[in-house]
C-alpha cells in the first residue's frame, strides 16, 4: 500500500535514508515539491503541496518529468552523470532552471563515514537494478 502524504515536512530540503532512499523537496511560488528517488526499486515518486502526481519505476540514468506546478508547466529531471557518484535532480519552467542540486553529494557530506558507504551501496543497488531491468 502506497501512502500519498510526502515523506517530508514543510520546513525540510532534504533527507537522505538507505530505507527510504533520497528525498528533495523545494518551494516555487508558495508550492512544494517533493522527489523520491527509492534506494532499491528504481522507483521516483513526486508530490506537488503533498499530492502525489508521479509514482513510478524509472529503468534509464535519465527520467524526465513534465508538472503542472500552480500555473506554470515544470520540467523536472533527473540524470545519473557519474555512475554511483553523482545525480543531478533540474527543475525548470519555461526553459528557464529554478532549482538544481547534486543528490549525491547532499547525501554524502563526509566522504569517509561508513554511512556514506553504505549510502553509494544503496545508490549503486539501486542503479545496477535499473540497468539490468533496462537492458534485459
């Protein structure tokens, strides 16, 4: 059973857990955005003002999502750019980027804790599975 309230409160950027994954959210024009990027289903998940609007498995490195946020079109992106190392989360409106931030390294503040680790191990799970489902 999915649960459609977002993982995140208000006042919360940015939570990273190895069970829930990497959780983002930011705020345009008074309206929340929340991304879920599971750690080992591949699944994204997105809620706009704690609505869930997408809620699926992505099998690529890059996935792209069009949101209507308020009155405005947003193109929400997501894109492995260094295997295992660096995923960059873009959301733009009317070409223009309003939001950008590297996940992995929100993620992992200090690069020798054993929680970053296990942090890339969940990421690298993650990615290998997407890999594998796409290229099977």
């Amino acid at each position: 059973m999915h649960h459609d309230k977002s993982p995140l409160e208000l006042n919360d950027e940015f939570d990273f857990s190895v069970r829930r994954g990497i959780t983002l959210a930011f705020v345009y024009k008074e309206h929340q955005v929340i991304l879920n990027l599971a750690s080992f289903s591949s699944r994204e998940q997105i809620w706009i003002d704690d609505e869930k609007v997408v809620d699926t498995k992505i099998f690529a490195l890059r996935s792209e999502h069009i949101l209507q946020v308020g009155d405005d079109e947003m193109t929400l992106s997501i894109s492995m750019e260094r295997f295992m190392t660096k995923i960059m989360v873009r959301a733009a409106v009317g070409g223009e980027v309003i939001y950008e931030t590297e996940a992995m390294a929100r993620a992992n503040p200090k690069p020798t804790s054993w929680k970053v680790l296990l942090g890339f191990g969940a990421v690298g799970a993650a990615v290998g599975y997407a890999v594998a489902s796409w290229l099977l």
